[in-house]
C-alpha cells in the first residue's frame, strides 16, 4: 500500500494529502520521496456520536488499530483546521461545491476535469 501511495502523491504533484489517520505510518514512509508538503489526518473517532466517540480508544487498542500522532506542522487536525477557519467565513464560488477527481493512472496527454 506504501508504494501505491507514493506513487498517486508522485504522479499527481500533491503538496497535501487529507487522510485517516490510521494511513499515517504509510504516509510518512513515503513523504520524502514525494512532493508533500503537508498532512492532514483526521480519525474515525472524530465523526462518530458521543458516546462511541468515548469508546473508540478503547476498541481500537483492543483491536491494534489505535494510532497517536503528535500533530505539529507539517502535520495538521482536520477538526483543529476547521475550527481555525470556519467555512462560513470563506468566501465560495458558485462551483466550489463541485467534487473533482484530479488523479488518473492512466498517463495520458489530457488533463483532469472536473465531475459534477
């Protein structure tokens, strides 16, 4: 899993890559090697309701999946980042809703684009 990785971030140019943190110890493998800049992680843990956001810790131990990273630039908290710069300040473009694929592996000499 550690190459295909390396090799998406090579390929597309990413400077940051959004990711669970559960892909840390991949990620920060092949960082060196790629053009990444900057990681954002966020946890399952983050999106669950309260009272299993409690004890996700303990499952997690409990099943080898727990995973502690000290986030310090260039590794960031996607809820930390959120809370820094709440969306509603930013100022949107009419498309900025729009999701969009920007990696292929097949090498072609067409660019990406958009998908609604």
């Amino acid at each position: 899993m550690g190459r295909e990785i390396e090799t998406q971030l090579a390929d597309s140019g990413s400077e940051t890559i959004l990711a669970l943190d559960l892909f840390y110890p991949r990620i920060s493998a092949v960082q060196d090697r790629t053009p990444l800049k900057r990681i954002i992680l966020t946890s399952v843990r983050d999106f669950l309701p309260p009272l299993r956001r409690l004890l996700y810790p303990l499952k997690a131990r409990l099943s080898g999946r727990w995973i502690r990273v000290e986030k310090r630039p260039p590794l960031h908290d996607f809820l930390e980042l959120l809370n820094i710069t709440p969306m509603e300040t930013r100022r949107r473009s009419p498309d900025s809703n729009k999701p969009m694929w920007r990696y292929s592996n097949i090498r072609a000499a067409q660019p990406a684009s958009p998908r609604a």
